[in-house]
C-alpha cells in the first residue's frame, strides 16, 4: 500500500541518505527529485569523523571510505602576514580520540555513494522531473503535490528540497533565507597547475580581513578544489554564477602574494551568495517535517552542512525503525533529537566567519595569539561537541545525535 512508505522531497545527500537509512529499517520510501536526474552539483566537501559515524550506520562505510581523500592537518594561516597560525593534527591521536578519521571529498562522488545504495536497494524508489510544490495531508497518510499536478501518497512526508524548500515554506512559513552578504567564488584545478609549494596534504585556511581562502585536494589528489569568500555584502542570492579573474581578484588585493597566487591558478570560478536562516522552533507539520537544508540552513564555516543532513538521516531512520504507527510523535521525537545541535552550528558557523575567519587589525592580532598557542589536545576538546560518539557498533548514537 502506498501508506505504507515515506515520501521524501528532493533527492540530494539528505534525501538519498534518508531513503538508505530508512530502508536499513525495513521502511520503503520514495524519493521525488525536480531535476531531470539525479545528481550533485558544487566541487568539495569536509567530512569530520561524525560523517563516518552516520556513514555506518547509514551502510556505506566501505563505499564512503574508498573515495574520501584523508589530509593530514587542518591549517590556519594569517593571509596578510602569509605565516602559519596554528594547525591540528588529523592523525593517529585525532583517529583515537573520534574513532573516525577526517577527510575531504567530491560533493558528485559522495552523492554517487548514496544514489548507488539506493539504486541497488529494492525498498527505495526513485523519481525525477517530480517537484514537490505543496501537500496535503490527512490522519493517516501525507500526500505530495507535484508540480505537473500529480499526486504522490504516503504515511509521512520528509521535505529534504533544501535551502528554498517548498515543503519548509508551508511546514514553517518563514519566507526567503536570509542573505549574508558574503560572497564565495568556487573553481577545481588539476594538481599539476597549484602551486608545487602550497600542494600541501590538508584543508587549509587562509584568513584575512573580510576574506578568506581555502584549498584541499581531492578526487585521488587529480585536482585542487578552492574556495575563496569575500564579504562585500552582497544584497541577493546567486547560485553558480560565471565569473571573471578580475571580480574575483578585488576582493583579494590586500591579501599576501603567496595566498593571492591561488587566486591566479583558478579556472572557470563561480559565484554564490552566502545564505542561511535563523533556527527555526518547529519543524513538524503533523505527518510531515523538514530535514538537511530545508530545516537547518548553515554558512560553511563549520563544513558541517552534508554532516548534519547525513545525521538528520540516522536520526530519522532511528525514530522509525520500529515502523509507521505513531508517526507524528516520531516526527516530534525525531525533530526533539535534532533541533538544539543543528542550532548551535547555525549560529556559531555565522560566528566563524565573521569573528575567526575575517577580522582585522588588533581583533585579528588577538585571534593569532590565542590560536597559536593551542595545543592538538586543545582543538580536540574544543571540538569534541561536533565529532565526537560513543563508539556504540560504530553508529551515530542519539547522544550525539543530540546536544551535548
């Protein structure tokens, strides 16, 4: 029967991964995605060791491991001074104290992981050219409206349609995301063309006043991914906007020759304009609720946004897998579990950005000299509230799934 599974709107990491997951459960789903097909757009991604952790549970370890680059540091450099602030470590004492390694990887590839599980997974349909515009719902099942007029139904419905999600206009109702003004140009480049001396085998920041740089290999170490962000308050979103070397350059002619040489070396960059949305109370709407970037919407700052859809996913898979009975306590279960830690990385990757990776003069001065004199043990225990588990059979446990 059709009550008998979920719908799940937008088929991203979020909704693939939820699908996978609900389907380690014994729950059938169907995912309905807007595009033609099913793919992933953008170039990088930063997995901490909480992404493994959900990986596992989710049953894709293997598969995630075997196409994840694995760096050996994460690196701060002053991008004036072109120095060194501090760096944490990534290896043995890092694997031992989150069970987990930390590592970066193509956005298409992980996307792949899933939509490969979820092709091989009979509990899992797959649907495209199917935008979810609206919904109805009654006591015992939610209906998905299409916007070809189609009508799709199921016992719950998942709005995983990100950042401009139709399903969270009407679960939520809180109208456009809210624009950053910070503006990030994204280009890939095969390693051969970085710089031989910044080849360097970690995520690695450049931080200056009102910039940033970023640059990681990826892909087997083929190509370079680089990110760079100017916060030049940008009035309205764009999404992959085609760009000159010249508007990319302007927000970066202050910055160190060694940093702005990057710059210089990308191809074909594009532009977005940063948004995200305050945390939201209430993600539930009875049968229905929202998941990923359609509830959660976060600046980059925190490299956490894949991270907190894939753990969305567990947690959901969690609630669920005693079956659909019960559902809209589920939801609420579900949302409970979810909402506190998914607020804190809202609110604190808009801190990041605008207080550690971006300030100058004396406030950037400060920054250094409290960076630099932390220890790995230190940046551990700092960041043992994102990555770290309990270790129980290798999952994502509702303990950290939780606040800590």
């Amino acid at each position: 029967m059709a009550q008998d599974r979920i719908i799940i709107a937008g088929g991203g990491i979020g909704g693939l991964a939820t699908a996978i997951g609900l389907a380690q459960k014994g729950v059938a789903s169907i995912v309905l995605e807007k595009a033609g097909r099913l793919g992933e757009i953008g170039a990088g991604i930063q997995l901490g060791p909480n992404a493994f952790h959900a990986f596992d549970y989710l049953g894709v370890g293997d598969a995630a491991r075997e196409m994840a680059v694995y760096i050996d540091n994460l690196r701060l450099m002053d991008a004036i001074e072109g120095h060194e602030i501090t760096r944490i470590p990534l290896g043995d004492d890092f694997r031992a104290r989150f069970g987990n390694p930390y590592a970066v990887v193509h956005r298409g590839d992980l996307h792949g992981v899933f939509l490969r599980a979820c092709e091989a997974e009979p509990l899992v349909e797959l649907r495209t050219s199917a935008e979810v515009v609206d919904y109805d719902q009654d006591e015992k099942s939610a209906t998905a409206i299409l916007a070809d007029g189609d009508r799709v139904t199921g016992s719950v419905m998942i709005g995983a349609d990100g950042l401009w999600s139709n399903v969270r206009r009407k679960v939520i109702g809180d109208g456009a995301p809210r624009v950053s003004g910070h503006t990030t140009y994204r280009s890939v480049i095969p390693t051969e063309d970085m710089p031989e001396d910044l080849r360097w085998n970690a995520a690695t920041l450049w931080a200056g006043p009102k910039c940033h740089i970023v640059h990681y290999p990826l892909s087997g170490w083929k190509v370079f991914n680089l990110v760079v962000t100017y916060h030049n308050n940008a009035p309205s979103p764009e999404n992959g906007v085609p760009v000159s070397h010249d508007e990319v350059r302007k927000g970066f002619e202050h910055v160190a020759p060694v940093a702005r040489q990057i710059i210089d070396r990308g191809e074909n960059w594009k532009r977005w304009v940063l948004c995200d949305r305050d945390p939201a109370d209430n993600w539930v709407d009875g049968r229905v609720a929202v998941l990923g970037d359609a509830a959660h919407p976060q600046l980059q700052y925190f490299a956490q946004g894949a991270c907190m859809a894939m753990e969305d996913a567990v947690a959901l898979a969690h609630v669920m897998a005693e079956g659909l009975g019960d559902a809209e306590k589920k939801l609420n279960d579900y949302q409970k579990m979810r909402r506190a830690r998914t607020a804190r990385i809202q609110l604190q990757s808009r801190e990041i950005g605008d207080h550690i990776y971006h300030p100058a003069g004396a406030h950037a001065e400060l920054r250094n000299q409290i960076m630099s004199n932390k220890r790995p043990e230190d940046w551990y225990d700092i960041l043992s509230w994102v990555y770290g588990s309990n270790g129980l059979d290798g999952a994502v446990s509702t303990e950290t799934l939780a606040t800590r």
